[in-house]
C-alpha cells in the first residue's frame, strides 16, 4: 500500500519517466568538418533535431546526419573557418518540448584521419626510413614499429617532420605505423586527440621466408638488377679496352742484387732501336803524343823520355806537342857523324 502511493507521488511531481538529457560530443575532423555524436552511452529513443552556431551567426540545423537503425546518433557539418575552433561553439538537441543546450571548447578537440602515403625504404646510407604525408605541417606524430611481430616500440617525432630513420636495420621482419596529433604551439595541448594509426607497412623478411606480406622495399626488388648491369657494363668495357690493345700487362723488371755491379741497362727497359744506339762498336784509337829533343842532348837523350806510344799504331788522331816539333827516331841511343864533318873538326 505505501509502495503504491510513492509511486503515485513520484509520477505526479514528475520524477518518474523524466528522460536524461543526451551527452553530445563534437571533434573538428582532419581541420574539415565537425562531427558530433550523442550516442555515447546509449541509442536514444527517439529522433533528435540538431542545431549548432558559432557566435554572432544563426543557428542551422545539422545538413548531414549519422543514423544508427533509423535513429539520429550523430551530425556531421562543414568546418567553414580555421579560426572558428577558438570560439565557443553552441549545440542544441530538441525533440517536440524538450530542449538540451550545451557550449563546447574545440580549440583542443582537432582529431586527425591517419597519415597517408606512407612508405618505408631502405637508403643509400644503409638506414631504414619510413615517410608519410600529413594535412598540416603543424603536427607532431608518433611512430612505432615492432620485430618479428614483437612488443611494439613507440617513439615520438617532433611537429614539422614527416619521416623516421631506423639506423642500422637488422635482417628481419619490421611491421611500421604512425598516428599525428595537433602541435601544442598550433593550440593542442597534451590531451589533443590522436589520429588513428596508419595502415602498417612491412620491410626485410621474418626467418628468411618468402610468405610474408607483400613488402615495401624497394633493396629486394632492384638491387639485384642493379648489381648484374653493374657487371655487365665492366665486362663490356673491358673487352673494348682489350680489342683496341688499350690494356698492356707492365712487367716490373728484377732489381739487381746490391753486390752485383749495377747495370743500367738492367733497371730500365729501353726500346730495341734506342738499346742498340748505346753499343759502342767502333775500335779503340790509340793515341801518341811526342816530346821536342835538342840537338845538343841528342846523344844523351833516351828514348824513353820522348814519347809514349800504344801498342796498335794505325791511328788517324795525334796530338803533337809543339806545331814546330818534328818526330825523332828512336832506333838508337847515338847518333852517327860523317867523314867530312870529322874534318873539318879537326882544322
């Protein structure tokens, strides 16, 4: 009995029966349209309609909803201004008499779609580096990547860069993603939403299998290729160089021993023509030089002090030692005097 009358009571006043007010959540999405959803907790039971204003501007109901079995869950309406998440932004449920008005902050609501264009490649400086693309430069991310389908790695990249570089990558399978979250200095702060992380991309391979999913590398496709042009083009030139006799094989001859005396000829090779210039093949010339004897001496004079002569006498070179000088004989140490001289001597 008392049972029933409190509940005769509570539906008079209207505390029974009374509908929660929806909570209605808005995110500025990828900085081009806003969406809101209030269908957090539940699916409401009836069809709500949505406006929504900034300040000073008229309110207009949602262009586009979001629906969940012919229920309105969600609007999703164009972002016409960048500046217009500074501001407070108004929305208002209404369904017949009942009304539900709320104001949001959206400087820090901004939520990202995740990187696109994403790609990994291993460099020229032996390096690992996954790229992506981003709506805005003023972003930070976050990448992270895991080993053979290990514990995940996360590490953060600072606003303004849209690649990573794993130094040194190791001989296994690399599983890669990166998610992006508005700059605190372009107004996020550290409870900024996070984008979705980004479709994986792969590299290398895990225990050296060929199963595995399709690979963004570009090493295993065209370093192969590259190596094998590579050396058909040295082959190539080397047999051109080869045909035109461009190639000579130098053999650096043996250095002589230090006892042995050295030989010029032994260190160097000479041309045939310029070795055989060198050969000295003309005959020794001997050379004969005489001395003046005075007549007065000439019986004292011994012929060893005249000249001095070799032993070949065919020369056609002498040197004399006075223009006025005659060669005297030799034949004899005395000299010989006629009968009339010895005469006329003697008166």
């Amino acid at each position: 009995m008392m049972a029933t009358r409190l509940l005769l009571f509570l539906c008079l006043t209207g505390h029974v029966f009374a509908k929660e007010p929806p909570d209605v959540e808005c995110l500025v999405m990828h900085l081009e349209y806003i969406h809101c959803s209030w269908n957090k907790d539940r699916t409401p039971e009836v069809n709500y309609t949505f406006y929504s204003w900034f300040p000073y501007k008229t309110p207009g109901e949602c262009p586009s909803y979001l629906s969940e079995n012919s229920i309105n869950t969600g609007c999703k309406q164009p972002y016409l201004q960048i500046g217009d998440r500074f501001s407070d932004f108004t929305t208002k449920l209404v369904h017949g008499n009942d009304s539900y008005e709320k104001k949001h902050e959206l400087k820090e609501r901004v939520k990202f779609n995740p990187p696109y264009k994403v790609t990994v490649q291993f460099g020229l400086d032996s390096n690992l580096w996954l790229n992506w693309t981003q709506i805005s430069h003023c972003v930070e991310s976050q990448v992270r990547y895991r080993i053979n389908s290990k514990a995940w790695m996360t590490y953060p990249v600072r606003a303004g860069i849209q690649n990573y570089c794993i130094n040194l990558p190791s001989s296994a399978l690399y599983e890669l993603q990166v998610r992006s979250k508005l700059e605190n200095h372009c107004g996020g702060s550290q409870n900024s939403f996070w984008s979705d992380w980004s479709e994986p991309v792969f590299w290398g391979s895990k225990n050296n299998s060929t199963d595995t999913p399709h690979m963004n590398s570009s090493m295993s496709v065209w370093t192969p290729v590259l190596y094998g042009l590579g050396a058909f083009i040295l082959i190539l030139l080397v047999m051109m160089l080869l045909h035109h006799e461009r190639i000579r094989i130098i053999l650096i001859p043996v250095v002589p021993k230090p006892s042995l005396p050295p030989n010029v000829e032994d260190w160097f090779q000479f041309p045939k023509g310029l070795k055989e210039s060198f050969k000295d093949n003309e005959r020794p010339c001997p050379v004969r030089e005489y001395c003046h004897v005075p007549e007065s001496d000439s019986e004292s004079s011994d012929c060893s002090t005249c000249s001095g002569t070799t032993d070949q006498t065919d020369c056609s070179v002498s040197i004399p030692v006075n223009e006025s000088d005659l060669p005297t004989s030799c034949s004899s140490s005395t000299s010989t005097v006629s009968p009339e001289e010895e005469k006329q001597d003697s008166v």
